[in-house]
C-alpha cells in the first residue's frame, strides 16, 4: 500500500500543473536547475571559445603584419634600386654629354676597384686594351681631369689619380693664351687638395680662379679642367706662389669614368752632337 500511495503521489506530481500557464510543475523545476546549472557552463564555455578565437586572431594578425612589412621592405628596396638607377643613368647622360663635346674618342668604364690603403692613389676600370685602352691615356670625368692609365691588361686598367704624391700634370691658372701664370700640378699629403708649383710670383693668382692642362708634360691633351684654386700664399719675383687646387673631379665618390683614346704627340728626337765639335783623335 505504501508503494502504492508512492507511486501515485509521483504520478500526481509529475502531471501537476500550473493554474495559471497549465505547464507541468516538474518541467518549471527541471529547467530552473537544468538554467543554474548551465549559466555557469555556457559563461565558462564562452570565455574558452573568446580565449583562443583571440589567440588565433592575434596570430592571423601578426602574419598579416609580417607580411605586411616584408612587401614595405620590398618597396623600399625597388625605391632604393630605382633612385640607384636613375643616378647611374644621369652619370652616363653625363659621360654621353661629355663625349659629344670632346674632340677625342671617348671610352666609359666602370669603376671595379679601390685599393682601401690607397684610396685617393688609384682604381681599377673594367676596359683594358682590348677595348683600345694604353698606357697613360687620360681619364676624365664630366667635372674635370682625374688621372691616367699606368697598367693595363686585356680587361681592365688601373688609374693613377692626380691626387698621388708622384703625379705631376702641366697647368696654368685660366685660359691657355691668356695667361702666363703656368706651373705644375701634383698631389699632396692632404689627399683631397693639389698642389701647384712653380709659379712665379711676379703673376698675380687669385682665389677661385680655374686651372687648366697646358698639354706641355706629353700626356695630358690641353684644355682639360685640373680645378679651382682655394688658397694661395702669395709669393714674390724670386719666390714662388704657394697653390693649393679643389680638384674639379670628385674623386672619392666616381662610379664610372671616361679614357680619351689619345694619342701623346712623338717627341721630336734630337741631335745630341754639338754644333761645331770636332772629333778628337
């Protein structure tokens, strides 16, 4: 009987209802527990989910940034490449320009080559005497004179700079014709100035005046722009004028060059007899 009434009072509780909604009074219970138990859940569940969907946005965002400041990298090595270009090609206009109005052949080459112990001495260019390159021939620049051939091989050449202790380079201050004030000019040991000698000091010499080849040291062609003058101590009728020369050429900084194929006028060869000597016996 106990079992009985048991079992009924379930069974009415179970199918009991609610006077107002009709619902069952056992399914109201089970979704409040069932709501209290998974709040916390979903809550837990959430933050898990929001956890690692961040994770995985950082990280899409972090590859997104890497990329990102690889093809800024790669822009900027193009910008770089491109203004590298466009100065080769304004240095070659040059060469191009220099060649159209010089009177002599003219050769472009490449600087391949600077010994570091010797900076300001000499260099190496990728044309040699396959290309037509000889021996002293002079080496310029859209600016001005920066030395001559002293070695040659078939593919390259090395060149003497102007600014080396043992250069010497025939030269006057102004126009050829115009002025009497010649001397030559050599390097120092303040390797970015030249040094003008023997100029008399009865011709005045001014600051900022040009200096030029004469063509009268057998390598050099006449014309050709040494640099400006940036000092002189002036001298006097028996002591020379001390010179000091800006070469035209900027010499630290060259890329590519110009060789004028030309051809050192022969040497008159002289007779090494005296006049009237007579043969002793």
């Amino acid at each position: 009987m106990i079992a009985l009434l048991l079992t009924n009072f379930i069974l009415m509780a179970f199918d009991a209802r609610e006077i107002n909604s009709g619902q069952r009074v056992v399914r109201a219970w089970t979704q409040t527990i069932a709501d209290f138990i998974q709040s916390p859940l979903t809550t837990i569940t959430s933050g898990v989910s929001n956890y690692f969907t961040s994770i995985s946005n950082l990280r899409s965002a972090a590859d997104e940034n890497s990329l990102l400041k690889q093809r800024v990298q790669e822009q900027e090595v193009e910008l770089i490449q491109k203004a590298e270009l466009a100065a080769e090609n304004e240095r070659l206009r040059s060469l191009l320009d220099l060649k159209e109005q010089s009177k002599y052949n003219v050769l472009p080459a490449r600087i391949i080559g600077r010994d570091p112990s010797a900076w300001f001495d000499s260099f190496v260019v990728n044309r040699g005497s396959i290309a037509g390159v000889q021996l002293n021939m002079p080496v310029v620049t859209n600016g001005g004179l920066v030395g001559r051939v002293t070695a040659v091989s078939p593919l390259a050449a090395q060149v003497d700079l102007v600014t080396r202790d043992k250069s010497g380079v025939g030269a006057v201050v102004g126009q050829i014709g115009e002025s009497s004030a010649l001397g030559v000019v050599a390097g120092t040991s303040k390797k970015e100035l030249l040094e003008m000698k023997y100029v008399t000091g009865s011709v005045p010499v001014e600051v900022g005046q040009q200096v030029f080849t004469t063509g009268q040291d057998g390598i050099f062609p006449a014309g050709l722009k040494i640099g400006e003058i940036v000092n002189v101590v002036s001298g006097s009728a028996t002591t020379p004028h001390q010179i000091q020369i800006m070469p035209a050429a900027r010499l630290s900084s060259m890329q590519e060059v110009a060789i004028l194929l030309y051809e050192q006028p022969p040497r008159t060869a002289f007779d090494q007899k005296l006049p009237n000597a007579v043969k002793v016996k």
